[in-house]
C-alpha cells in the first residue's frame, strides 16, 4: 500500500537545464515588473501630484498606470508561459 | 437598513447555495483517497483550475471591501487591487514552478522535503494555521455584512451559516468539489461584474442638485440599546425613519443634468470634471453613553476621488509625514508579497498535472482576476454616483449597486457574493486541515495513520476549524474587512515568504535558518499589528498616540527581518557543524 499521504502529485522527468532557464527568464520578468511596482508605489508615496497629470485622452495618470499594471501582470505571465519550455523528453 | 428582504432575492439565494452543495455531494463521491481530498489528483485542467484561481483569490474582501472603498472614497480602493493583482506575478514567476517540483501538498511539505526536520514541520504548520484563521476572520465578518440586509438576520446568525455550509462542503467532499466549485464561482463573479458595469455605463452619470441631497444625516444609540435615525425611532412605520439612501454626483460638467449612456474613457473623464457628494462620519459620546453619529454631505471634486491619498487609510501620503508615507509602502509590499505566501492559493498549483498546465492555469487565473480588478473601479465610481449607498456600511456598496438596477441583479449579485464567501473559506479551511493531518499528526508527532483515519481526521479537523472561524467572525462583526485581510497579508508575507524564497534560491539555507525565519516573521507581524496605533483605536478604543510602533503596516520591516533571520541563522549553524 502507497503511502498516499506523501505519494508526490505526478512528477515530471527532469531535465535541469531546462529548469534553469525557465528560472531565469522567470526572475528576469519578475524584475521587469517589480521595477514597475516599485516605480508606481513610490510617486504615489512620495509624489502623489503627479498621479493628477492628465495624459493624451483624457484620463489622469493614477487610473492608467493602475490599468497598466494590471494589464502588464497579464502580459508578463503570457510571456513567462510562451518563453518556458517543457523538460526534454515530454513529447509535444 | 436600506434593502429590505425579498422573496425573490432570497429565493435565488437558496437555489444557489443549494446547487452549491448539491454539486459538491456529487463530486465528492468520486473522492476517497488522501491523495483525492487534498489536489484531485492532479488531475484538473488547467482552464478550469485557472478560473478556480480566482475563484479562490477573489474573497469578500476583493469584493465587498474594494467596492466599498472605492464608493467610499475613490482611487484609494483600486490601489488594493493593484496589489493584490501584482502579488500573482510573484507567485508565478518566482515561487510556483519549483514548489511545483518539489511534488508536495502543502508548504510545510515542500519545505520539509529539502530537510526532513519536525522543527520545520511544526513551525510550517503553526504559521499556516495562523495565515488561514487570520484570512477567515474577514471573510466570515463578510458573510455577516451580506447576509444581514439580503435575508434581515443578524450578523452572528449569517456567520453561522456560513461556516455550517462550508464546513459540511469540506467535510463531505474536499478539493475535488471546491475546485470545480470555485470555478463556477470565480467565472460567476466575473460575468457579473462585468453585466453590472455595462450597465453603469447605459445609465451614464446623473447629478442631484436637490436640498436634500445635501442634509446630514444621524444616527443615535441610546444607552437602553435603542437606536434612533434622524432624531425618529428606526423602523418603516408610522413615525418612524430609515437612513436615506446617499451617493450623488452634485454637478456635472457644464452645468448638464444627465449624461446618458457612456463608454468607460468617457464614463472616467466626465467624472473627473464632475463634483461629488461623499459623506464625513464623525461619532461622538455623550455622558450618559448616547453615542450619536453624524455624516455629514462633503463636496468632493472628480479630481481628487480619481487620485490616491482620499481616504483614513492613505491620506498620509499627502501629507508631508515620512512616516505615514512608509506606512504606505509597507502595506503595498505586504500586498505583493502576500499572495504568493496565502496557504490556499499555494495548495491550488498542485492539481493540475505538469508545470506548463500550471503556468497556463496561472496566466488564466491572473487574466480572470485582472479583469475583475479593473471592473471593480467601474463598479465602485458606479456605486459612488448611484444614488444608493448605505451611509453607514461600505461593504454593502456593491450588492446596494446593483439593487439599483432592480431586484434581479440584486438578488444574483449577492448570490454570488455569498458563494465566494463559502469558496473562499472552503479553500481555506482544506488548507489549516491539511496542515493538521500532514504537519502536525503526521510529521511533527510522528503518528502512523490509515489513509482512512487521514481522511476523518482530516474532516474532524476541518469542522473544529470551521467552529473557530465562526466565533472569530462574530467577534471582530465591527472590524473593516480590508484592514483584516491586510492583517492576514502581512503575516503570511512575513512568516511564510523568506523561507520559500531562499529555500528554492540559496543553497546554504539550513532547516533551523528556516525555522528562526519562520517563527521570528510570524512572532514579529503578529506583535507589531496588536501594537500599531489602527488596533489600538479600532481594537482597545485607546488613543493611537499610545502605540509604540512608529507606523501600522509591519511589512516592510518584519518581511527583510525575517530574510535577515534566516541568512544570519543558516550562516552561523553551518559554521558551528564545520
């Protein structure tokens, strides 16, 4: 009888190279955004005028960079899944 | 109160918690092993894991206590849900896939696997314990908020039946059924959050220039417990008075009267330039203990509801204070840092079957949930200008909106509402079970059990947690849900996050750095929250002043305080075993 309770979920092979590098493009983006993140939480902490500046259409810059980062973490997690590869030897 | 109970808003209700737990009975007969109740598996697709994300994530406070705020006092509402929204993109790109390798159903697991250490086992499974209680207590007091006006029960009996739904849904069934239910739930929630924008948008923006718009309103508690509105007896008969619905845009560009329907660049533009009625509380208590209320009409223009620093919770960073500025900050980091470090969410990324369906999953989930955030500014600046707030309860906002527009929306919006309260806590409650069967039985006592006596204890456990969560709900009713998830935040980011970080990224990380990490991140937060001056007002009723801690939000001290812990720990052992 399996001990169930630490049978692992399925395991894929490993392959550490691949691994490696889907971890470094990982930490690659996750600093593109954190830099990002941090840009935004610090002008609202320490110039919060400027998130008044009305930008070309008409919307004031605090409500297009929220939208900016919501739409850049989509966009960097569909980079993230597009750039990864699978472990050699899993077919497709 | 404002809504008043309807048969059709309760009978949607009930069909709708009922095709809840029927469709978990269902589920849950397919589930028998340990290895089931816990990750399905491994056998969801990822779309509809993805979609379950969200169903998870977006709790009553997403919902309730974002709407709330932003209705409340604008843009402020929306800066939570920048951050939670940003703290996916940490989860994803630097904690997910390698957690994911290491092939374990809990983060006590994956960090035991790397050491095999019972110190690691017992500090993993208190800290997610105490995450998933301190996540719990908002979504009951939640439950609470919603139950109240939508079935006219008081709070505590909400919160009961809260707790007695979810616990018999994990109880009888377990991961398998809260994934799908989740599911059902997460895409709900967003189908109609994004029917109810449109619908802000058909409407446009109209402005309310009547006298009485503009009265003050109070509300007075005699010392007998009688509660009087605007100087009458509470009530909907003869010579009684209820709270007047507020929420009033009091002039629109040009001096129009309505707008008519807009788009969402319009709907914002026209906003801004725009006045709006938002409304001051202030409360105060008289000698013989008659605590009266007054909200007073504040004119506040487009431009500063569409910019940060509006509300208590932000005006700092207006301000010239470093301190309150920091405070800021430190909130904004727990909220990155927090999401990746919740025990429930973690538990998720094991039931689909390889890495690439968890990656999928997750741009799934953050694309469901993003979206969701960006409504939620819609639906706040809706609720705002719509005519139909409770002056005295933000977390009413959004059900009150889509009242507005008719019973319907009401009665399905707080179906909904209702079932991601239940989702929210039955993710929870599989997560603290989990971490008492595996962590604290199984690996810190060493007890040998059956895959049966797993299961039911498993189930035991789940109700016991269940029952502290529906106390803890009834005792913190008066508490902002928002500043409790914030608690909740902090601390998971605190305790949990330096030592899934260096394990997956420092080689010389031993278990008793992650043990100190642990202990001290959990010991530090929880201290400096029960110490800050919002606890000291809001929780002791002492003047703020008191506090010893310089700001309230702890992160952005106790999260590098743990990172420091562990490196210093892991450092030291290393040198004393060489």
């Amino acid at each position: 009888m399996p001990d169930l309770d630490h049978a692992p979920a399925p395991v894929e092979p490993r392959d550490p190279g691949t691994e490696r590098r889907n971890a470094r493009i990982g930490l690659i983006l996750f600093a593109v955004y954190l830099a990002f993140y941090a840009g935004f939480v610090l002008v609202n902490a320490f110039a919060p005028s400027a998130m008044d500046t009305v930008l070309p259409g008409g919307l004031n810059a605090a409500v297009i960079a929220g939208f900016a980062l919501i739409l850049g973490a989509f966009v960097i997690a569909l980079l993230y899944a597009r750039l990864c590869r699978k472990p050699h030897g899993v077919s497709k | 109160m404002i809504p008043d109970p309807s048969a059709l808003a309760i009978a949607v209700f009930v069909s709708f918690v009922l095709f809840t737990l029927a469709l978990s009975f269902y589920l849950g007969r397919k589930t028998r092993s340990a290895a089931g109740y816990y990750t399905a598996g491994g056998g969801v697709p990822w779309f509809v894991n993805g979609v379950a994300f969200a169903g998870d994530y977006l709790s009553a406070a997403s919902f309730l206590g974002i709407c709330g705020m932003i209705a409340f006092y604008g843009y402020d509402g929306f800066l939570y849900s920048i951050g939670f929204l940003a703290g996916w993109v940490v989860a994803l790109l630097v904690i997910a896939e390698p957690l994911k390798r290491l092939g374990k159903y809990t983060f006590a697991d994956a960090l035991d696997k790397a050491f095999n250490s019972r110190g690691i086992k017992l500090a993993a499974s208190i800290s997610t314990l105490v995450v998933s209680v301190f996540y719990l207590i908002p979504q009951m007091v939640g439950a609470g908020v919603l139950i109240r006006p939508l079935l006219g029960l008081p709070h505590w009996a909400g919160v009961c039946i809260v707790g007695a739904v979810v616990t018999l849904i994990v109880a009888t069934a377990g991961m398998a059924s809260t994934t799908w239910v989740q599911f059902i739930k997460g895409g709900l929630l967003v189908l109609f959050a994004a029917g109810l924008t449109v619908m802000i948008l058909q409407r446009g923006l109209k402005a309310d220039a009547s006298a009485e718009s503009l009265q003050p309103q109070t509300v007075t508690i005699l010392p007998g417990g009688k509660k009087l509105v605007n100087g009458l007896p509470q009530g909907r008969g003869e010579g009684e008075t209820e709270l007047r619905p507020v929420g009033h845009i009091s002039k629109l560009p040009d001096g129009a009267s309505e707008t008519g329907p807009l788009n969402p660049d319009e709907f914002l533009g026209t906003l801004r330039d725009s006045e709006v009625n938002l409304w001051a509380a202030k409360t105060v208590i008289a000698d013989d203990g008659t605590k009266t209320t007054t909200y007073t009409p504040k004119p506040t223009s487009g431009a500063d509801v569409l910019r940060p620093g509006n509300s208590p919770t932000f005006k700092g960073i207006q301000g010239d204070s470093i301190l309150a500025k920091l405070n800021f900050v430190s909130l904004m980091l727990a909220l990155f840092c927090g999401t990746a470090s919740l025990p429930h969410i973690l538990i998720r990324y094991y039931t689909v079957k390889d890495a690439a369906a968890a990656r999928k999953s997750t741009v799934v989930g953050i694309a469901t949930i993003g979206g969701f955030y960006i409504l939620t500014l819609f639906l706040g600046l809706g609720a705002m200008t719509g005519g139909n707030l409770d002056v005295t309860n933000s977390n009413m906002a959004a059900p009150l909106l889509a009242k507005s527009f008719g019973t319907w929306p009401f009665a399905l919006i707080s179906a909904v509402a209702f079932t991601t309260v239940l989702g929210t806590v039955s993710g929870l409650i599989v997560a603290a079970s989990g971490a008492i069967v595996h962590d604290l039985l199984g690996g810190t006592f060493k007890m040998t059990l059956t895959d049966s006596a797993k299961v039911r204890i498993g189930k035991l456990s789940s109700v016991g947690v269940g029952l502290i969560a529906v106390v803890l709900g009834i005792v913190f009713e008066k508490m902002n849900v928002n500043f409790l998830v914030g608690w909740a935040f902090s601390v998971a980011a605190s305790a949990n996050l330096p030592a899934l970080v260096m394990l997956l990224f420092w080689k010389r990380t031993t278990a008793a750095g992650i043990v100190a990490s642990i202990t001290v991140g959990m010991l530090t937060s929880l201290g400096w929250i029960l110490l800050s001056g919002d606890t000291f007002k809001d929780v002791y009723g002492l003047s703020p002043e008191q506090s010893p801690v310089p700001f309230s939000q702890p992160g952005i001290v106790t999260i590098p305080l743990s990172f420091a812990v562990l490196v210093v720990v892991s450092l030291m052992g290393r040198r004393r075993g060489a």
